[in-house]
C-alpha cells in the first residue's frame, strides 16, 4: 500500500482554500516569468543602436536565455523532490526578479547578458513547479480545468509580451521594459513568502554531478546548435552549425545511458521511466510536433508581415495579439471539456485544424490579405489551445505520483528542444530557398515569400504526424500507472 497524494485525500474547506491560494501565486508568477521571455525580441534594433552592438551579438540576449532554459529544466526534476514548494518558489522568484533589477541598471551589453541568464534560471524552475504542485493538489476528476488555466499562462503571456515591448519602445527607455516587470515580480516574491505554505513532502535525492555536465552539454548543445542553424544558413559562423549538434548528441546519449543505470536506484536526475507510460510519451511527441509547429509560425510571420507585407513592429504584434488572446480565452472551456469527455473529442479535431492552417499557410504571396492572415492566426491558435490543455493532463495524469517532478522536466525539456528545432528548421528552409532565389536574379520580396512558402510546406507535412499520433491518446484511469510499475531492476 502506498500513502495517498494530497490530491487523493479527502481535504476540509481550509486547506482548498490554501491549496487554491498557492496554485494562484503560482499562476500570476509563471505569468510574469513567461511574458518577460517575449518581450527582448522587438526590442533588439533599439538595443543594437543603444549599446553599439551587431545584430548576431544582440541575438544572444535571445539565445543566452534559451540555453539557460533547457540546460536548468532538466535538472528541476531533482529540485522538486529534494526541496519544498515554498523553498523551490522563492529560489525561482528570487532569480528571476534579481536578475530583472540587474537588467534594468545594465550599463552595457555583457552586464545585461548576464541578466537574461539570471531571469532564465527562474524561468526554468517556475514552470515545472506549477505542473508538479497541480498534479500534486488537484483531484484527477477536475485537472483538466486547472491545466486550462495554466494553458492561458503559456499562450496569452507570449501573444501579449510583444505588443507591450512595442508599446513601451514608442514611448521610454528599453530599460523601462524591466522597470515595469520587476514590482510585479517583487510583489509575487514577498506574496509568496508571506502565504505560499509547503504543500509537498521533499524527500532524499541524490545530486549526479556526472549528468548535470552531460545535461549541460547534451541540452545545450542541442539547443544552440539547432537555433544557429537558421542564422549559419546564410551567415555562417566560426564554429560549424553541425558541430554543437554532434556535441549535443554524443552528450545526451550518455545522458540517457546513466540515467537508465542510475534509475533502477531511483538515484537519477531526470527518470526516464516516465517513457514506460505509454500515454505519456504518446503525448509528448504530439507536444513537441506542436511546439515545432508553434515556433516555426511564430518565428516565420512577423518576417512574412514585415519584409513581405510591409507592416511594422507594432502593427505586427497587434496583428498577431489575437491569436494568442483567443487561445488563452478557450482554455479554461477546453480543459473542462477534457474532465467530461477526455482528450479525444479535443486533440484529433485540433491536430486537424492546426496541419489544415499550416497547408493554408503555404499560399501565402506577395499579395496575401492581412485579413486572410489574421484570420489563419486565428485558426491555428484554436487549433493549439484544443491540443495543449489535454495533452499537458493526460500526460502527467498517466504518472505515478512521484514521478510527477521528473515528467513535468521532461515535458519542459522537450518543448525547449522542439522550439529551438522548429525555429532552425523553418528559418533554414526559408533563408536557403530565398537565398538561392536571390542569386538567380529574384526580387528580394518575392524570394523571401517563396522562402517562406517551402518552410511552410514542410511544417505541414511533419504536422501530418500529429494527427496520426492524436488517436493514441487517450484519458488515463486514476491508477494508470501504480507505483510499484517504475521500480524495475
């Protein structure tokens, strides 16, 4: 017999009230936490004119972070078993607002470098904490609704974080955009520290030092290859694209191989026992084709409606603002229609319409309406927001309890790795196709959109897969996988 999760115990009306208390500071903080990581990239040519900077210099204030992001999530699997929810959460918003002032008094580019690492670190921790305390408070039979509401963290904050960056740039300082942050994030801080009370129970876990190195390398190096893929394209760098990538590889196979090795101890840092339910893994394929598919779109239209359309930065965002508005607004009633009906009736007909966008997405021309284009952004983030609440809720629900820390890094590492992927791929088959284009004697204009036509091709196609894999998911039982499951020898 195995005690029962917090989730599973019948509870009285104070502690809903201080489980509902904590999962709403956890809420508003991944909120400010994930609307900073989106608001550096309009940002970039004042950035460049202020400090005197190249444009591949000031990219790493966008890369920087996310290397910081995926080699941490890894390691946050080991972090919420070892340490409290209190003691996890006021690290994570300690970071992220330490790193935020830092930002804010930047003299100069590597102090303001540094400062994105430092708010990264936060970042990193603070999602995977929201899931694992979700999982840990909340009744399976009602998961689906409090995922929604985490669903409208992920995707309004990002839709969002460029409008405001724009908005802010017209009028003050880019310092501003930290100045504003940081009382928020303050006010979380000291709201935590004065009413966030430990509603997990830490346990021993031993610290691998070996696999925090080959996480680092194996991550990172993944990460950074991936993401310098689309850049080397046309502007290659000292170092060879491939390069990072067979780091990155060769690392996380080694990776792999200790943590199966140290997991029959239950000493590894990321348990890869997770795979064994196979809802999970189902899931997070699914997940990962659509974050590729999510970042690719994300990367490629601002180009499109800029170098293509002729629109600006700020009318970009607004064009792009309600897509993200809507799929936050849908998925409190996604995730309540995921705890009555299941995932299916949701992920099959959203895998549908976001691989229907993308084959629409392939007609866009020189002379597309932005109408047109509103209303295709529009789609696809229904599309998304029909997929990302089940799937985040069945994945996790398929977990045994204590495993819920290490499936939500998993989960997190590998939407850093499909982002950075779906980033490189699409930006590489669009600058490839317009450069060769350009040599021919192309306008410029129209090779940049035929680019972005063979990008758009091949993002379609890949989320072909999604839909297959969207008939494999299905709503675990509560005692989908027992604990006794995971202990193999």
């Amino acid at each position: 017999m195995t005690a029962a999760s917090p989730a599973e115990q019948p509870i009285d009306d104070a502690t809903e009230r201080r489980n509902r208390l904590v999962i709403s500071l956890l809420l508003v903080s991944a909120f400010v936490v994930i609307l900073n990581e989106t608001i550096m990239g309009v940002a970039l040519p004042h950035l460049m004119s202020d400090l005197g900077i190249t444009a591949s210099a000031a990219q790493w204030l966008t890369t920087a972070f996310m290397l910081t992001m995926a080699v941490v999530i890894p390691i946050t699997g080991f972090m919420l078993q070892r340490f409290t929810t209190r003691a996890v959460f006021m690290f994570a918003m300690t970071m992220f607002s330490a790193g935020t002032f830092i930002a804010a008094i930047s003299p100069g580019f590597p102090v303001l470098l540094l400062a994105r690492v430092v708010q990264a670190v936060g970042t990193a921790t603070m999602m995977p904490l929201l899931m694992t305390t979700v999982m840990n408070l909340v009744p399976p039979a009602s998961r689906g609704r409090t995922m929604g509401n985490i669903s409208i963290v992920i995707s309004v904050a990002p839709a969002i974080g460029p409008t405001i960056s724009g908005i802010i740039l017209n009028v003050l300082d880019w310092r501003w955009m930290f100045w504003l942050v940081l009382p928020i994030a303050l006010a979380s801080l000291a709201l935590g520290m004065a009413r966030i009370k430990n509603v997990t129970t830490p346990r021993p876990a031993p610290f691998d030092v070996p696999s925090v190195i080959l996480s680092v390398f194996g991550f990172g190096g993944l990460v950074y290859g991936l993401s310098s893929l689309g850049e080397a394209a046309n502007h290659p760098g000292p170092v060879p694209g491939w390069l990072p990538i067979v780091v990155g590889v060769v690392a996380l196979a080694l990776f792999i191989w200790r943590q199966l090795s140290l997991q029959r101890e239950d000493k590894a840092l990321l348990d890869l026992r997770t795979f064994l339910a196979p809802i999970f893994t189902v899931s997070v394929v699914m997940m990962a084709i659509s974050t590729m598919a999510l970042f690719g779109t994300i990367i490629l239209l601002p180009i499109y409606v800029q170098n293509v359309l002729g629109l600006d930065a700020l009318q970009t965002g607004l064009l792009l603002l309600p897509g993200g508005l809507i799929m936050g607004l849908i998925a409190p009633f996604v995730g309540r229609l995921y705890d009555r009906h299941g995932p299916g009736p949701l992920i099959i007909p959203g895998s549908i319409i976001v691989s229907a966008v993308l084959w629409a997405m392939t007609l866009l021309d020189q002379h597309t309406s932005q109408y047109w284009l509103l209303a295709a952004h529009v789609t696809l983030s229904i599309g998304l927001a029909l997929m990302f609440t089940p799937l985040f809720t069945a994945s996790l629900g398929s977990l045994p309890r204590k495993l819920y820390s290490h499936g939500s890094a998993v989960i997190g590492t590998a939407q850093q790795l499909a982002g950075a992927a779906g980033t490189a791929l699409f930006v590489a088959l669009m600058s490839m196709t317009a450069g060769q284009l350009a040599q021919g004697g192309v306008d410029p204009v129209a090779a940049t959109a035929d680019g972005i036509h063979t990008a758009f091709v091949w993002g379609a196609v890949i989320s072909m897969f999604a839909i297959v894999a969207a008939f494999f998911v299905r709503k675990p039982a509560d005692d989908e996988m027992p604990e006794g499951a995971v202990v193999t020898h």
